[in-house]
C-alpha cells in the first residue's frame, strides 16, 4: 500500500516551514493527525517569540516557552533562534526566568539575539553562549540608568565562553576603562561583524576577524581602518556623516555590496568614496537607506546631492557597474507612507536620470523597524 503524501516527512518538513511565521495555523496542524506533530513542533519552537512590534521575546513567552521545555525535554532539541530583553522593566524576560532558560542544554541552537538592561549572573550568560550550535550572536548591553560605581566589565570577561562554532556577531557596549592587553590569541574565527562606536577590535576577543567578510559600523565618527583585516571583506555598511573621512575602495578589492544609512543630509563622503573605485571593482549594489522624517516635507534630502553621485558613478570607466538602491523606510505600509514614498520615487529617479536610463536604480519601499532591519542583515551574513 502506497503511503499517503500528507504523511512524508521531506514533505511534511516544506509545509511547516511555509507556515513558520503562523503558530496558530501550526498549532491546527498539529492536531491533524500523530505524524504531524513533531514537524509542527519543529517550526513551533524552532524561534519561538512573540514580538508585539518589538524583536525580543517578552516575559510571558519566556515563561511558558521555559515551562514547555520542562515538561517535554524533547522540545530543546527543535529551538534554533532565541530573542530575548532582559531587564526589570514591564514585558522584558527576568532574571529568575532568564536562569531557568539557560539551565536548558540547547544543542542546536543557531542565533541567539539579547539585550541585556540589567545586571546578568556570568554564568547563566557563559551557559548559554556556549551553546554547541551557535553561529549567530548578537548582543546589546545596555543599563538605562546605572549607579556612576557601576563597573562594566570588558566583553572578553563573558565572549570568552563563546561556542567556537560562532560565525557572526553584532555587538553593542560600552565597556569602561582601557582595553584588556596581554591577551591570548584570538580563537573564534568570525566570518560578519556588525558594531556599535564603543566596540572596537581591541575590545573584540577572543574573536578573530582575520577572514572578515562582512562588516556594519554604526553611529562611528572615526573609523581605524587599520585594525580592520579588508582584503576579504565583500560586504560593509557604514552610518554615513559628516565627520567621517572618505572610504578608500580600491583597497577593498573584493567588495560586492556597499550599504550607506543616509542621515537627514547626504554627507560628501558618499561621494568621494565611490570615487575611489577602480575599474576592477567588484561592486554590485549600491545602497542607500534612508529613514524620513516624519513631518518633514519630501524634498529634506537635497536632491543635487544625489545627481553628483548618479554623475560620479557615470563617469567611473568599470567593467561591472553597480546597481543603486534607495531603500526609503516606512513604519507602515498605509496610504499617507505610500502616496510619500511615490513623490519620493520620482524625484529621485529625476536625479539619477543617468542610472535610471541604464535601467541600474531602484527605488525599494522598506519596513523600516528594527526587527526588518536585523533580519535582513542576520540572512545575509548567514549566506556567506
């Protein structure tokens, strides 16, 4: 007797997974029949938050995810990303909560996201990054109103502990005092880092940034390019301003992607960087990101500014030439943000009249939380 479709398992497996983001529909699914249990299972807490908004797990969740994985520890297998605020505030996971969670051997789990808004025991915090599996970390320290004696500890004090499986960071905080020397060598090899102005490579081990492939820097005002290892980078995204020097690209000689967060003016540094590319340049997009005001009336941004560089990148003979991206981000996706985001679209393709001849621009309506953001950078990091 042929088995039936509903009940093979590769099968089974793509209809969970096309269902991921639904956990009332897995939950029905799971009802169906014995055979479907597990693979809704799996999907059900492969990431298993609810984010109200927001990209962590709150403290409701947190609790019945850890009661769950109590009375059946079959369950710790199937969880693979964890997000996670841990603070005092309304809504965030707490301590004693946050404990119970690391006491779970979470074997295969991939990303862990925290943000950390209180003081958190070292250990609960080496336990669970030392998970076997992980390769994806990023961690936000963050202490809303700290006694002035608080004493932040350097990350090494707790990244030691990292899984050496890790691949990628995204770290934000602020430590005190100078960088930690006479230190071993670095022993996690990290192929993406996304980092705050407060975390520079002295503050980076045990990490190992020598086949750094991916590199985000935010809110920076001088970048030491020095303690950077460039020669494999193919991905850097950069908060663009004013007070930063311009970016030699020809000294990137494997650079794919090139993402600029636009501030409310385009700074001159844009421009002059993309000058700097050489005609062997392996730059395939351009983007530019951008988070408008509110209130403020379509023509913020000075649109000359954007003619010099669509004039600029005309001008460069390459033998590949890079598609520009406008990525214009809206809190949500109702008629005021979309009838803007088309006055924003043709005045745009007014300035880069040369890319768009060419058919190389392209003018993107984006989700612009915090939560679109970070995955759209966690899939591509995870890519690589």
């Amino acid at each position: 007797m042929k088995e039936s479709p509903l009940n093979i398992p590769e099968l089974l497996d793509l209809c969970m997974r096309s269902l991921a983001g639904s956990t009332a529909d897995l939950l029905n699914c799971a009802l169906v029949a014995r055979s479907w249990v597990v693979p809704a299972q799996k999907q059900i807490f492969y990431s298993p938050r609810a984010t109200n908004g927001l990209i962590y797990t709150t403290e409701s969740v947190s609790v019945g995810l850890n009661e769950a994985l109590c009375s059946n520890p079959r369950l710790v297998t199937y969880v693979g990303a964890i997000d996670l605020c841990v603070g005092d505030l309304l809504g965030f996971t707490k301590l004693a909560t946050f404990a119970k969670l690391c006491a779970h051997d979470f074997t295969q789990l991939r990303s862990l996201v925290l943000y950390v808004l209180c003081e958190v025991p070292t250990d609960d915090l080496q336990r669970i990054l030392s998970s076997p599996s992980l390769r994806f970390l990023k961690l936000v320290v963050v202490y809303p109103k700290p006694p002035a004696d608080m004493y932040f500890p350097p990350p090494s004090h707790f990244l030691v502990h990292c899984s050496p499986t890790l691949r990628h960071v995204d770290l934000m905080y602020t430590p005190t005092g100078p960088p930690p020397d006479n230190l071993p060598d670095a022993f996690i090899s990290v192929k993406s880092a996304r980092l705050d102005h407060s975390v520079l490579p002295s503050w980076l081990y045990p990490f190992d940034l020598s086949e750094l492939k991916a590199l985000a820097l935010e809110k920076i005002t001088s970048i030491p390019w020095d303690l950077f290892p460039l020669q494999n980078l193919q991905i850097l995204e950069i908060g663009a301003s004013n007070e930063l020097a311009p970016v030699e690209l020809s000294s990137l000689p494997f650079l794919e992607l090139l993402r600029f967060n636009l501030p409310a003016c385009i700074p001159q540094m844009i421009s002059t960087s993309l000058a700097t590319m050489p005609r062997s340049s392996k730059i395939h997009t351009i983007l530019l990101s951008y988070t408008p005001n509110r209130d403020a009336p379509p023509n913020e941004l000075d649109m000359a500014d954007f003619e010099v560089i669509d004039d600029i990148l005309a001008g460069l003979e390459l033998s590949l030439h890079p598609i520009v991206e406008f990525e214009y981000h809206v809190e949500s996706h109702d008629t005021v943000n979309l009838r803007r985001a088309k006055r924003w679209e043709a005045k745009l393709e007014d300035a880069f009249h040369i890319a768009v001849s060419s058919n190389r621009f392209r003018f993107v309506v984006r989700n612009g939380t915090q939560d679109e953001v970070f995955h759209w950078w966690r899939e591509l990091v995870f890519k690589l």
